[in-house]
C-alpha cells in the first residue's frame, strides 16, 4: 500500500515520543520527590541548631516545600495519566486511519481486480491460468489468503477456488462447505455445483489458526449470473 | 533492530517475541523481550533496561492494550530487565513475579508499590493465565542466584532469561534461530563460562528441565534455539565448565 508506510512510520514515531514522554515524566516525577523529601529531613536534624528566627523561616519553608510536593504530585499524576491516555488515543486513531486507507485501495483495486476476471470469462483461452496471473499481482498489494468466484451456466454452477498458499485439508474442506452451502442460499432451485480447486502461491499456511480467521466476503454482482467470494483470513505468521 | 515475531499462534494463545532493542540502547548487548496471550490477557517476560520501553510498549499494542497485561514475570534482578519496570507499572495493574531473594534489593531501582511483587519461592510456582498454567521453573545460580525460567506447556517454548544468551552487536535478526551451533558457540561461550555459576547448577537445570517437552528455547539475549541448535545447546551445557569450577585452589 503506497500510504502504509508513511502511516507505520508515524505510528511508530508517535508511539515512541509518547511513550519517551511518559518515561521520562515518571522519572522526573520520582528524582524530584525523593530529592525534595531529602532535603527536608536532612534540614529537619538541623533544626535545633538554628535560632528562633530562623527556625520560624524554616517552619515556613518546610511548610512551602510539604505543599511544592503535593502540588507536584498532584500534577504530575494528572500528566502522566493524560500521556498514557493520549497514548492510546493516539495508537487507535492511527489504526482506524490505517484501516481507512486500507479499505479504501482495496476497494479501487478490487474493482479492477474483478473486472478483469470477469470480462476475461468466456474471451479468453486458458482462462484459469488468467486468473491466477491477475490474484498473484493483487496479492503482492493485498495479502489475502482465498479467492473465490462462481459462475452459473445453463448446466449448473461452475465454482472456482483460488488457494494463496498450501492449505490444511481441514481448511479446503472448510471453504468448499461455506461456499456450497452460500450458493445453495442464493438460488432458488438446486443446480449441479462443479468446483474446481488451483493452489496460486506456495506459501505454507498450514500452520493457519482458525480461531483467528476473519473472512470478508464481497459479492459484486448481486444477479443470478455471478457471485464472488473473497476471504482475508487474519492470520499472525507462525515461525518454525 | 527487528520487529515483533510470532512464534505460536493457536486458539487464543500466542507466544511472541515483542522485541530485540537496539544495541545502542543496552550498551551493545541487545536485549529480548516476550509477551504470551492467552485469550486477550498478556504476560510479559523481561520488561528491558530504561530507555527499551517506548518501542516494546509500541509493539506490544499491536497485540493487546497495556492494561490487558496482568503479569510481568523478571528473570532475575539485573538492569536491562527491571530498569525499564517504573514504566510499566504505571501504564499496567500487572503483578510483578521475581524470585523472593530480589525483592528486598528493588526498592534501589526507585520503584514504589512493592505490594504489587510477587516472591517466588525457590522451588518454583505456577502462574494461572486463562487458560493456560504457566510453569515458573527454578534456574537458580545461571547466572543469577535467583533466576526463573518460563515455560509455555501450549506452544513449548521455555523462555530461560540468561541460558543461551548470546552477545551479538551485529547481527540482523532477520532469521532470529540459531543456524549452526558450533559457530554460534563462539558467541555465548565466554558468557556462560564467566557468568554461570558451576556445572552443578547446570546439570541440576538440565535435570528440572528434563521432564518438559519444549520445542524452542528462547533466551533473553541473542538467536532462539531450536531442533538440532537446542540439542546442541543443552549437550554443551551438560559437560560445561564454568564459573566456580574454573577456580584454582591448588
């Protein structure tokens, strides 16, 4: 994404200043303490030693010096919370901000995305290797995991399944139920279902979490003739 | 130095390794820090020295917010593992796990609220995090005569604080395991020879260890050991000499 990294950099810069911040507000905040609460008693133990006149001064500024303490702890914890609640603020402004961005590329390149795919069917021999050349080319955008898109013909429905990487069995099997049963929803009267599988990539995802799955289906043609499902599964990369 | 990995990720529970801080930051030695999930709860292992915390904290965030974190487990009693601890207590409610021999020396490091600590006991202790029971092992006298070792019985991984650490200031991270042992013995084994206490400590880790199925060995310092690199590095550890047993009294 052309804007991510302009956004990831200044996530990570605001992250670090603030967070510098209130580093070194707590810092601050525990020298000053301590060296005022120090300083106090170490005048305290001399305070026989002084005259009647200069003990009174010093009452006074004993008494100035009890009110600087609780005057700066008092604003100091106000500051810190405030640090720590910008901080978080910050943190999820940026992500909504990234997420915008995001949505809003995708929708332009799906849109070409699917355009090509779909005014290809039917124009162009070899018309499954098209496709893969055209999901390749998006997925270095978009790091989606599964592609997907049916066509119904007079015979029945044809369902292609596009595999971004090597998938669990479990996880084949998962899509080929969902989209069965997503089509079987939208028609009015049962029709032969063919699906055909490709694998595009050979990134290993077989170490897939699906608790963590996040699937984003997007139907752009809400006719009878066409139907597209496309799934990013939000996966964290496991290293082994 | 290099961004936040994952090294498990399955029903809600997540092993990840937050950060490697930049060298600069730690005097040359650059430092790990961990985070374990489980079902949106964090325990974080290793806070780092003061300075590391605005980009663990930033890492962090990308996984859970900071007051979801309950637990800040410290190895043991050294400045790149607590000096950064001030911080996160005020931005967390964690409790903080360290050996009881520590907690009488932290005070030092100008932190408050100690009732937050939590002394281990020398034998070690469990640690309940939702759905997980994490196992606060005993590796006393390596180097620390207080250290503890985690160990994560879902992902098996055993974060072991100073055990494997290496000193790298020039290493990527790009691939954070270790690749060939014997060459990356030459990077921990001053360390473990000047820091460790005695092959007796050794051997009676490897013994505590012995009955833990781990796959990964993450230290607090340097590569992570796995596969043929972990076997190398507990066969080396066995026949070690090191710390006291390297003293002449003849």
């Amino acid at each position: 994404m052309k804007y991510q990294s302009n956004i990831d950099q200044f996530h990570t810069y605001l992250n670090s200043v603030l967070s510098e911040l209130l580093e070194s507000q707590i810092r601050t905040r525990s020298f000053f303490t301590e060296l005022l609460k120090y300083e106090e008693k170490t005048l305290a133990s001399n305070l026989e030693k002084l005259s009647g006149e200069q003990q009174r001064d010093w009452q006074a500024l004993s008494h100035s010096n009890s009110q600087l303490v609780k005057l700066g702890t008092f604003s100091w914890k106000r500051s810190i919370n405030q640090i720590k609640e910008l901080l978080s603020e910050c943190d999820q402004l940026v992500r909504q901000l990234h997420q915008a961005m995001i949505d809003r590329e995708l929708y332009e390149q799906q849109g070409m995305v699917l355009q090509g795919i779909i005014l290809s069917h039917e124009k162009i021999e070899n018309w499954e290797d098209f496709v893969q050349s055209i999901l390749k080319k998006f997925h270095n955008i978009f790091e989606f995991n599964f592609f997907s898109i049916a066509f119904e013909t007079q015979d029945g429905i044809d369902l292609y399944l596009y595999y971004m990487g090597a998938f669990p069995q479990a996880a084949k099997e998962l899509a080929r139920k969902e989209l069965s049963g997503h089509l079987s929803s939208r028609l009015s009267r049962t029709k032969v279902l063919t699906i055909k599988d490709y694998q595009v990539l050979d990134i290993d995802l077989n170490n897939i979490d699906f608790s963590q799955m996040n699937s984003v289906k997007v139907d752009v043609d809400g006719g009878s003739k066409i139907w597209v499902v496309y799934w990013k599964w939000v996966i964290f990369p496991v290293i082994h | 130095m290099t961004n936040d990995k994952v090294l498990y990720s399955k029903d809600n529970h997540l092993f990840v390794l937050l950060n490697i801080s930049e060298p600069g930051e730690e005097n040359g030695i650059p430092s790990n820090q961990y985070l374990i999930i489980n079902k949106g709860k964090g325990i974080l292992l290793d806070p780092g020295g003061f300075g590391v915390m605005p980009q663990v904290l930033h890492h962090l965030m990308k996984y859970i917010a900071p007051e979801d974190v309950v637990g800040i487990v410290l190895s043991h009693q050294d400045p790149d593992i607590v000096g950064g601890l001030s911080s996160w207590m005020e931005m967390t409610e964690a409790k903080i796990y360290v050996s009881k021999i520590w907690l009488r020396f932290l005070p030092h490091y100008g932190i408050k609220n100690m009732q937050r600590f939590i002394g281990i006991d020398d034998q070690g202790s469990d640690l309940e995090l939702n759905d997980v029971v994490l196992k606060l092992l005993p590796a006393h006298f390596l180097h620390s005569p207080g250290q503890l070792n985690v160990y994560d019985p879902l992902s098996k991984i055993l974060f072991t604080g100073d055990i494997g650490a290496a000193e790298y200031q020039d290493a990527d991270f790009s691939d954070i395991f270790v690749k060939d042992f014997p060459v990356h013995r030459s990077r921990i084994e001053y360390f473990h020879r000047r820091y460790m206490s005695s092959n007796r400590a050794i051997k009676y880790w490897l013994k505590i260890i012995s009955g833990f199925d781990i796959d990964i060995i993450a230290p607090q310092h340097g590569y992570l050991y796995k596969g043929e690199a972990q076997s190398g590095l507990l066969s080396w550890l066995d026949t070690l000499e090191c710390g006291s047993d390297l003293l002449d009294i003849k």
